[in-house]
C-alpha cells in the first residue's frame, strides 16, 4: 500500500486545490453492506458543507461529482472489506478498501489525512504457507485476515512436479522415517526416493516464495502439522519465515481461530518493531541526529534526510495539517512514518536523519 500511497501523493504534490479525505467503517456482508453507501452519502455531504466555506463551486463540484457516482456504485459496495478510505481532488480519486475498521471522517485540507492508514501499511505483505498431505495452499494476510492467494507462478500440487507420486496415497509429508525396502504396487517411488523428492518439492517451494516475498526479515507464516513444518524449515533456507510457526493445518480451523492464530504471530512482531522504531529514536537523539520543529522537518525531508519520523498519536486537531504534510513529505521521499503511543513518546514529534 505504501508504493500505491506514494504514487498518489506525487501525482497531486502541485495541486494547489482541496484534498479530500474520507474514512468510514463498512461491512463485508449483505445487508449492512449495502447501508454504507449511505453512510457514505451523509459524509459526502459534510465533505461539500466544508468546500462550500472555502472553494469556489467551480473547484469542488467535479470532485462531488465523481463522489456521488461512487455512492451509486452498487456493485463497489458488494465488495467490501472492513474499512474504506477514498481520497479526492482536482487530479486524483483514489480508494482503498482495508481489512482494519475506521472510525467515520471527513475531512477537507490542503493536504491528504493519510495517518488511519499507517498501521495497515505495517501488515500488508504478509503471506501464509499451509502444508499439507500431497500439496500446500498459498493465503494472502490482510490485518490479522488471510485469503487464498490466487497465482500460477508456484505449483502446490506435489504430483505436479514429481509424476510417480500416488496422490490417492493415505501417507502424509513427514511419515517416513529412515528406509525401508518394502515395495509398493502402481507406479508409486520408493520411500526413499520420495523422502528425495519431498525434499526437493520443499526447497522448490523455499525458492520460488523468495521470489514472491524478496526481502529477508518475517512475511511468511507456515502452518501445518508439526512433523511437516518441522521437515520444511530443516530445508527451507529464505530468511523471511516467522519464527513461530501454527502447528496445525490452517484449513481445518474456522474463520475465528484461523484470525487468533494469525494475530498470535504478527501482534507480537508488530510490537518488536514498534519498540525497535522507538529504541532507534532514543540512540539516534544520544548522538544529536534528531530534529523537532516541523518546518526543519519539512526542509530535511524535501532534500531526502529524514530516515524516520515519530509522531505522536495525540496531537492536537490544531497541529494536524502540518502532521499531515510531514507524513505526506516522509512517504515520498521513503522515509519510515510512526505513530507512537503518548507514553511511550514525549516528544510529539520528531525526524531522525539520514546523516
């Protein structure tokens, strides 16, 4: 989401009109779904209540337009995740359907209210391998969420790549146990020489997910049976799987554990990398890297300085069109944006440099 967020902010940095941000909470089921395009309605109202008191009709009223046909979208509302944001102005209309719940918001300023959106940004990217008997299913994490990810790039079948495996076997992956001669009848291998092939489907599988997830830090939950998991990390050697693994096959749990279990992984690493953010900003702040007022802020940033901002997520209604510049600044020129619990944050504000 970020890159998606980057793009938007270039292609409207020298619009010089209002910049509408519209957050609301929706449903992913029928019939309250279908009530959120009148929230949506009620808020568009409010957003022209606000153009209204400081634009000319003549800027705003494109801008509504193209909201109000959003409105009438039935078929945009039948797809909802858990929150929507829609961001709006005289060269940009863009919408972000997000599985995190938002509280109701419309506002009007010269720059995009984009800070609901930073904790999304923590999670997206995240995958979960499920193992399983004779193939394995690739899901998509979305908050603490995960849906079948649809791709053609890695093939989950074991059969696919190895043809003298019998798929109509009862024998799951990690059953055999030294070797054996026994024989089998059809045109099942050897147990050995399956024991290989599992062994090369496993590292064909590592492989192909460094392709998919190219970085070298946790984006990758593996579950399945204890003994499978076990057998894939003695393999696998990409350095994106998360430590704790779920010792149990994914699809045999329902939608409510299949969430606890994802979010017993990720709530845990989310919090190490809010406390790696913090402790780099106290360092940092030992060796006078640090800089607080908003406009030397803006000024670093515009020349590619700033590493890393912390915000602090109470600050003043009074201060948010400047927070919401020095996020909008931070995003385009890659620099990490935090929003930091009060208590844990003094300073209400503050930019780490780059040098």
């Amino acid at each position: 989401m970020l890159n998606e967020l980057k793009v938007m902010l270039k292609e409207t940095q020298n619009s010089e009109g209002p910049k509408i941000s519209i957050y609301l909470p929706t449903s992913r089921m029928l019939p309250e779904s279908q009530q959120d395009a009148i929230a949506f309605k009620n808020l568009i109202q409010d957003v022209q209540l606000q153009l209204q008191e400081k634009y000319n009709r003549r800027v705003w009223e494109p801008i509504i337009s193209k909201l109000d046909q959003l409105q009438r979208d039935s078929l945009f509302w039948s797809h909802s995740k858990d929150g929507l944001a829609v961001f709006a102005d005289e060269k940009i209309f863009e919408t972000f359907r997000v599985p995190q719940s938002f509280e109701q918001k419309a506002i009007v300023q010269n720059n995009f209210f984009i800070a609901p959106l930073l904790d999304i940004t923590i999670i997206q990217g995240d995958y979960l391998i499920d193992l399983s008997k004779d193939r394995l299913k690739i899901y998509e994490i979305e908050g603490t969420k995960a849906r079948v990810l649809e791709q053609d790039q890695i093939k989950t079948s074991f059969p696919d790549l190895f043809d003298d495996f019998d798929s109509n076997s009862n024998v799951n992956f990690g059953s055999y146990k030294g070797k054996t001669k026994s024989t089998f009848h059809g045109h099942r291998a050897r147990p050995e020489e399956q024991e290989k092939d599992r062994q090369k489907y496993f590292h064909y599988i590592d492989q192909q997910l460094t392709k998919l997830v190219k970085v070298n830090e946790p984006h990758v939950i593996l579950a399945g049976t204890a003994d499978t998991v076990s057998q894939f990390q003695h393999v696998a050697r990409g350095k994106f799987y998360f430590e704790k693994t779920i010792e149990k096959p994914f699809e045999a749990l329902n939608h409510k554990e299949q969430e606890q279990a994802v979010t017993d992984i990720l709530k845990p690493y989310i919090k190490s990398l809010e406390e790696a953010e913090i402790n780099n900003y106290g360092f940092q702040k030992s060796r006078d890297k640090v800089v607080f007022e908003p406009e030397k802020i803006l000024e670093y940033a515009e020349q590619g300085q700033v590493a890393q901002i912390i915000i602090s997520k109470k600050y003043s209604a009074k201060a948010e069109e400047k927070m919401n510049e020095i996020i909008a600044k931070a995003i385009q020129t890659d620099a990490t944006v935090h929003l930091a619990d009060e208590d844990r944050f003094k300073d209400r504000l503050a930019a780490v440099l780059r040098f």
